[in-house]
C-alpha cells in the first residue's frame, strides 16, 4: 500500500461522513484513528469495525484532549500520515428570529467547532506529521479539511455555518504554503447535499428542496463519494493548497 496508507485520523469519525472515511480507509488496508466526542457511537462502531481501528473519545476545540488523542494515536499505530478533519455541526438560526436576535454564544459554538476544531486537529498532527520520514519526493503527510458548498453560496439561517467553513477555506492555501516546507498538503473538500444523518433527520420537504435542483447526478451525495475523493487527493501528490466542490455541479437554491 505504501507509506500514505499506514495511519490516518478522522475526526468526527463516528457517523457522517466521517465514518464513511474510517471504512473506505480501513477497507484500504489503513489503521485508523477515530475520533468524536464521549456521547457519540464512537465506541460500538470501533468494536464492530475491528482492530485496526482504534477511537479516542474527545472534543476537537479541546487543547489538551487532542494533544493527548494525537500522542496516544503515535504510541498504538506509529506516524500519522493522514488527517481528515470532518467533526463539525450545521444548525440553522435566523440573525433576526421571533424570539429575539441570533444567539450570540451559538453563533461562537459553531466558529469553536467547525474552524477552531479544525485548526486545532491541524495544529497538533502537522507538529506530528513534521517528523515523519519523507518519502522520495519528499513528502511527510496529507491534511483534508472538510468546508461545504455554503462557504460559497449559504442559506439565509446559515450566518454562522457558512462563515465557519468560508474560514476553513480560507486557512487552506495559507496552511499549504506554510506547511511545504515541511512536506505536507493541506486540501479542502466542500461537499453539497450528501446524505448523512443530518439530512436524514430534517423534513422530507426540506430535503426534496435541497435536492430537486442538483443537475447531475441528480440526488444527493453518497458518503462513501466523500471517501473516495480522500483517497485520490492523498494518492495525487500534485493536488495541493486547494478547495474541490463535491455537489453535482449544484448551486445552493435561495430559501426564504
């Protein structure tokens, strides 16, 4: 398989598109590192997957819990070669609502998750990543952030959603020439409409509207299509510094 494929963490690993990554990379011969918060199935889902999974209840906004996470991910499978950050939340909430204006602490919960979180999953294992032995092109490592296509074109109710992912575009390019040195990527995917439990769970209506108007293939996203996509930018050593749409070519519809 080659050194790419020997150790790769997934945050917000235990549902979503974050599990769909542990099984396609686990399916690829990887051990993998599954992280997600205390009250997630994080546990059973590591227990049915096998050994070569191992999970690691903790908070990705948490500094210490994520240092220890990392370190104890080094001592069980040894160099961390890949990260795909995918921990993150999506609630919606107008900036002028009924009851009053958006939430402010709301608003910081979900910068602390999506951006911060990711940041600080970056942070730790590029530190990791920076003493990996390079291959012969010199290579250490592959980050994978996860944005959305709301970064681009939000819903009203999604102030503070699509602000968070637009900040984790924007730290891509800046993460990718700066970790070069070291002989790490860093790549963004920004997926459209997929069909993780969160879309699962919102109203039928809303979910034939979100849907109704992707132009090919006509549906939403399978999660194992995220997967995919992170297996071929971490084997294509050219892809770097850059945000690839995962959507079928849709464009957010304007909802009131």
């Amino acid at each position: 398989m080659g050194m790419w494929h020997d150790t790769v963490v997934v945050t917000g690993g235990a549902s979503g598109l974050g599990l769909a990554c542990v099984t396609h990379w686990l399916g690829l011969g990887a051990k993998v590192l599954m992280l997600d918060l205390p009250g997630s199935a994080g546990a059973a889902e590591a227990q049915r997957l096998g050994d070569a999974v191992h999970f690691i209840a903790c908070d990705v906004c948490d500094a210490v819990g994520m240092t220890d996470a990392v370190e104890a991910a080094q001592q069980r499978f040894g160099p961390l070669r890949v990260l795909v950050n995918c921990a993150g939340v999506a609630p919606a909430a107008r900036t002028v609502g009924r009851e009053g204006p958006h939430d402010l602490d709301a608003f910081r919960r979900v910068m602390e998750i999506n951006l911060t979180g990711a940041f600080n999953a970056t942070r730790l294992v590029a530190q990791a990543m920076s003493r990996n032995e390079a291959d012969a092109e010199g290579h250490r490592g592959v980050i994978i952030h996860t944005a959305s296509a709301a970064a681009f074109d939000g819903q009203i109710g999604q102030a503070a959603y699509a602000a968070s992912k637009a900040g984790v575009v924007g730290m891509t390019l800046p993460l990718a020439r700066e970790l070069a040195r070291f002989g790490i990527r860093v790549m963004t995917i920004a997926p459209g409409i997929f069909m993780t439990p969160m879309l699962a769970g919102a109203p039928p209506a809303l979910r034939e509207a979100l849907t109704k108007d992707v132009p090919h293939p006509p549906r939403a996203g399978h999660p194992a299509e995220f997967a995919r996509l992170t297996q071929a930018i971490v084997e294509n050593p050219y892809l770097n510094g850059e945000v690839i749409r995962l959507d079928g070519a849709t464009r957010l519809p304007f909802m009131r």
